[in-house]
C-alpha cells in the first residue's frame, strides 16, 4: 500500500495528465476498488464511480453488507461458512482487527488525498470513499463464493476472463502429445516465485514432480531458474502459458495454483481440480473457499514436502470425487442466465440511464456503527430495564440501613 500510496501522489501531482483527464468529460468511470488512489482520483476528477473489486465479498470493509459472523469469514481468516465455536471465536477476533486494518490502509493515502483534493472534499476515510460508490461489481460468483445476503448495490460478475479453449501452438501440442494417456499439470504460482530466493521450496517442488508419471509444464522464467537445480525430464518450464486454452484441454489432470481468484474462477469454468499452495494476500481465503466447494486441496508452502506433494497430486488425480465437484460447480457457473462481462455492462448501463444508483444504496451506508448494529438501542432497553432494578435495590438497602440504626438506638 505503501507503493501504491507513492504511486498515487506521482500521478495526482502530474498536471497534464490530470488536465487531459478532465478535458475527456466522462460519464462514469470504473475503478479498482483494491486500489485507494482510484476513488482519490475519481473525486479528483469530479467523476460518478464503479467500484469494482477484484476479489470475493469479504475483501471490502464499510460497505454495510449483512454478514453475520456466524457464517460469513472475515477477510484474512482462512475460515469457512461452516465453522466450530473456536472457528467463531477467531472470526469475531478478527472483525474487531478488521476496522483497524482499513484505518492503517488509509493512513498510507491520506496525505496524498489532503494535498490534491479540494478542503472540504477531502473523505474522511476509506469508508466514505466506499459508500460513494454507484455500484459495487465483485469478481466472484456461488460457484466459488460462500452463500450470503447480497444488497442491491451489489452485483457478481467472477469469471469475466472465463472462455472456450483454443488450440494451442504446435509444440506444446507435440509435447503433450509425448506424454501419453497420463496427461499434463498446469503450474502458476504467480511472479513473486521466479522473482524471490525460495530454494528450499524449488527444491521440494521439483523432487515431488518427478515422482509422478503426469507432465508438469510450469510458468516460470527459465532465466531465473538455479543453475544447481536439474530439471526431470516430464517438467517443461515456460515464461508464459495460454493458461485458459491449457485449462481447456482434454489432456489437463490437475492446476497447481498459489489460488488468484481469475486462475480459480478459471479452473471452475473449465471443471479442473486444484492444489492451492497460496503465498500473499487474499489467496489464503481463496484457497479455502475452493477446497470447501470440493474443488481440490490445499498445502501451506511451509509445509510442502516432495512426499507431500506427490501424494497430495495422485489423491487429487486419482479421487473422482475432486473432477466430480469441479464438473458441477463448472455447471453452476455457465448456466447463470446472463454471462458475466454483459452482466457488468448491463448494470453500468442502468446506473447510468438512471442517473446514479442513490436508489440501490439503502440508509445502512450512512449509519453510524453503533446505529448499524442496534447497540445504542440496546443500551436504552438496558437501562429501561435495570434502572428500576437499581433504583429498587438502592431504595431497599438504604431504608434497611435506617431500619438497623433506629434499631441499634
């Protein structure tokens, strides 16, 4: 956030961007909700927003969407919708470590707000930014998303990546090929592997790989691969890879992932069983959501081992129970009556033909907290109700002391 935060003041500090910005008169504009200096920018401009974000419902705070902690995780949690009394225990912890997170997020922009925006149109704070939003359009949907109460503002469009497979390019056909019935295994574990020293885990990784019959064709810049570090024979590494046309394959066994919300939502769509080894941010979240739908299993990087590994892939491969799943939740996904990227653009399209969306956000958004979750009527029955039990008490002692005394005279 930090990073972004520099970003941020870069951008807003550059007059002739922001004044061919301002000349383009947009009507609306869309925006990365994961990313702060979006909403600056937009009130920078002047502009009606859509927020977009690009992960499940949990991410976002201040939204004042219902989410009752007895079944709805909270971000970072690495819970499910089904949880014990400790699983409940940790989720409530963790709502009340929630609002203190959003609050160090925006303490990283808030100069940067304060320096470019006009005085008495700087926000308060992220909540403000959140809540003056038309809409809000997450990259999720119930294949792969926990059930919970939706508001109107809301609108599920996971999946926007999502398309039929097409052929891949000849030698990755042929190589393909020369493995044989026991097919082939996608690997992506983001950037962040190929860019970091993590030798113990290539280590793991590539001894659990040879172990098994199934090629392994991974996305990893082979420049930056150790030169100590041989490579098996069924491992083919790559600095790119169609990933939705492998996905798409007929040959493709198993997608090891470090669990982005695109390349899960991508696995659904085309009914693939996954292993989620999640390293950053929502990933651990996404992961669980996964292996809760039936869609594959999950191995801590910490915990990876080449037995481990090797067992965990055969499991996933050999078990129907995983393809099954995956072919059901794949069909849960495409038969939603509208396809995501038209579901999008008919919900930008109502917001702008009715000229905003005041008429989806319900007046929870600007409640006060404490108004939100009925406390300050709770505190009224409360003393309605143990006033007089006090009062009573107070009086009863009291005319018992004087009782005592005149006796003791």
């Amino acid at each position: 956030m930090g990073h972004l935060s520099y970003q941020c003041d870069k951008l807003l500090g550059d007059k002739e961007i922001i004044t061919f910005l301002q000349k383009q008169h947009f009507d609306i504009t869309i925006l990365d909700a994961f990313n702060p200096c979006s909403f600056i920018l937009a009130h920078r401009l002047g502009l009606h927003y859509v927020a977009f974000y690009p992960g499940t419902l949990n991410g976002p705070l201040s939204i004042a969407l219902p989410s009752p902690l007895s079944y709805i995780p909270v971000f970072s949690s690495q819970l499910s919708d089904h949880m014990n009394v400790w699983g409940r225990v940790k989720n409530l912890f963790y709502s009340f470590l929630a609002p203190v997170g959003q609050e160090l997020i925006w303490s990283t922009f808030r100069d940067v707000a304060e320096r470019y925006l006009e005085s008495g149109s700087t926000p308060g704070g992220l909540e403000e930014l959140y809540q003056g939003a038309e809409l809000w359009a997450f990259n999720t949907d119930f294949s792969l998303e926990f059930p919970q109460p939706l508001m109107p503002y809301t609108v599920l469009v996971g999946g926007l990546l999502n398309k039929p497979a097409k052929p891949l390019e000849q030698d990755l056909e042929l190589w393909i090929s020369s493995i044989g019935e026991a097919g082939f295994i996608v690997v992506t574990l983001g950037s962040m592997v190929s860019s970091v020293s993590v030798d113990p885990l290539l280590v793991e990784l590539v001894a659990g790989f040879s172990r098994i019959p199934q090629g392994v064709i991974w996305r990893y810049d082979p420049k930056r691969w150790p030169s100590h570090l041989n490579r098996p024979p069924n491992l083919r590494l790559v600095d790119w890879l169609p990933l939705n046309d492998l996905l798409g394959h007929k040959q493709v066994r198993l997608f090891i992932t470090h669990g982005g919300q695109n390349s899960l939502l991508q696995a659904v769509y085309h009914a693939v069983p996954v292993l989620g080894i999640p390293l950053f941010g929502d990933q651990f979240d996404n992961v669980v959501r996964a292996e809760t739908k039936g869609l594959g299993l999950i191995i801590s990087p910490t915990h990876i081992t080449r037995e481990l590994l090797s067992s965990t892939i055969q499991t996933l491969i050999q078990d129907t129970r995983f393809k099954s799943s995956a072919l059901s939740l794949s069909k849960i996904h495409k038969s939603h009556p509208v396809p995501p990227a038209l579901r999008l653009i008919q919900w930008v399209e109502h917001v702008l033909h009715s000229g905003g969306g005041a008429h989806l956000r319900p007046a929870s958004l600007t409640q006060p907290w404490y108004q939100r979750y009925l406390l300050d009527l709770v505190l009224l029955l409360s003393l309605g109700l143990f006033g007089p039990v006090v009062l009573c008490w107070t009086f009863c002692r009291n005319k018992n002391s004087r009782y005592k005394h005149k006796k003791i005279q």
